[in-house]
C-alpha cells in the first residue's frame, strides 16, 4: 500500500512541480533571450547607420543634393545632434477631406 501512494499520488505531484519549474524556466530564458535579440538588433542597426553615415561624408556634393542632404547635415547626425533623414509630409492632413477622393 505505500508503494502504491509513493507511486500514484506523490511521484505525480513531484513531477508535476518540477515540469512547472521547467515551464517557468524556459519563460524567464526565453524573455532574457528576447531582451539579448532586441539589444544585438539595435546595436547593429545603430553600426550600419554611422558606418553609412561615415561613408557618405566622401560622397560627392552632387551626390548629397540628389537625395537632399548638405555636409552640415551629415556632420550633425555624426555627432549626434540632429537625425539626418526626416519625413516631412507635403500635404496639410488639415485638408486631406475624404469626401476628395470619390469614396
């Protein structure tokens, strides 16, 4: 009769907490991994973005026209004090009126 509850009753209960432990385990593992990707992801970009920044200061002034930068501009974004590609929309959302475009 005792190993029939050593058996049934408590190897169940143990193996059931420990399978809770894995779960909870594999949960924290798997967000300190997410945490690492997203941290190795933001690195890279941030790299590729002043390593292209680097490049383009050797480009040509006729080059930086074309896509609407100055050296000014590149040389602020190298140091950090302003972003060098902003989208600035040239439309007024103001009047944009739905009702305009036949739907």
């Amino acid at each position: 009769m005792l190993f029939s509850l050593l058996g049934n009753g408590l190897a169940a209960g143990a193996s059931a907490a420990s399978a809770r432990r894995l779960r909870h385990f594999g949960f924290h593992a798997r967000r300190a991994f997410e945490r690492v990707w997203r941290r190795c992801d933001l690195a890279f970009r941030a790299w590729g973005a002043r390593r292209l920044l680097r490049e383009m200061q050797s480009w040509p002034d006729e080059r930086l026209r074309d896509i609407g930068l100055s050296r000014c501009e590149i040389a602020s974004a190298i140091e950090g004090v302003k972003r060098p590609f902003q989208w600035v929309p040239d439309h007024d959302a103001a009047k944009m009126d739905p009702a305009r475009f036949g739907h």
